[in-house]
C-alpha cells in the first residue's frame, strides 16, 4: 500500500475485480489457515461484486444528472463519458489521490499534475450547488465504501500471509498440527 491511492474509476474497477476473484484465485489458498478466513474473504468478494455493480450504475446516474464532459479516448470504451470524467474530477478532490494514475488512466500524459488538477477543480466550481453536492455525496460515499473493504481485505490476507510466514501450531479436530518448518 503506498501513499496515495488509486481512486479512479478504473483502479477501483480492477482493484474489486481483484477482490471478487481472490476466493477461488488467492495465493493463500494452500494455507493452513485459508479455512478460518474464507467465509470472511468470500463475504468480502460479495460486497466486492455488489460494489462494481453500484459503480457501473453510479457512472450512469452521474452521466445522466451532470453536464457532457468528454474524455479523449473514451470512444473505445463502452461507459459513459460523462459519468466517469466527473467521477474522476471529483476523486481527484481527495489529497491522497493518486493525480499521476489517474491521468494516465485517461491518457493524459503531462507532467504538471498540478495543472490538470486546478483545470478539473475550476470545473467543478461551474458546476451549481445542488450539483456539486450530489457528485460530492455520491463519490465521496462511494469511495469511502470501497476504502474500507480494501482495507479490511488487505488486513485478512496480510493476516493470512504472516500466519504463514511464523508456521505456527493449529488445534484441528484431530488434535494439534505441528508446522511443516520453523524459524526461531
């Protein structure tokens, strides 16, 4: 986890597509303690899924309420322009926003990040109260949402893995299993 995030919209995209396919895909899964911690991380790839679809739905709903704004090489892409330009102007809010990745996302190569972010803060100032509060409302709540699913995933697996890495003893129903190797 580095120091700023990747809150466009499509690193949230991949990052819960990552999350919904970790329970059959997870490294882990060979542990001897994927068993205590799969209904959690499969509850995770739930929320995870319900998660993509409120976004592939949010992008709609923003595209509808909010003025056409267009990003240049979104033609390719099956989404609505507008919902993502505007979701991503108002992520961009956010201090720990990760400017960098979320321009090249777009493909907006520029090395003044600083620029593009002021440029996206005067359009959201043209935007009316009632409007600026709804995109506010909306991704703002959204983000949140999915920062703390990616957090608690984060922790689980981090879990998992240092679990692993100290191979401590486990108490089954056949009695106590000793670990394959230790490090003292």
């Amino acid at each position: 986890m580095g120091l700023f995030k990747k809150l466009d919209v499509w690193s949230i995209n991949d990052e819960l597509d990552k999350i919904i396919d970790y329970y059959y895909a997870g490294i882990e899964k060979g542990s001897q303690y994927w068993d205590y911690y799969s209904d959690q991380i499969n509850e995770m790839s739930i929320i995870a899924s319900d998660l993509w679809n409120e976004l592939m739905g949010l992008k709609e709903k923003i595209g509808r309420n909010l003025p056409y704004k267009e990003i240049k090489f979104c033609e390719e892409d099956e989404s609505n322009q507008t919902g993502i330009a505007w979701f991503n102007s108002a992520a961009c809010m956010l201090s720990d926003t990760d400017m960098v990745t979320l321009l090249e996302n777009e493909n907006i190569y520029k090395s003044n990040t600083y620029r593009e972010k002021q440029i996206r803060i005067k359009a959201l100032e043209r935007l009316t109260k009632k409007q600026q509060m709804y995109l506010y409302t909306e991704v703002i709540g959204f983000i949140t949402r999915f920062l703390e699913l990616q957090n608690a995933f984060e922790t689980i697996t981090a879990i998992i893995r240092e679990l692993e890495y100290h191979q401590s003893f486990v108490i089954t129903k056949d009695g106590v299993v000793a670990p394959d190797e230790a490090y003292l």
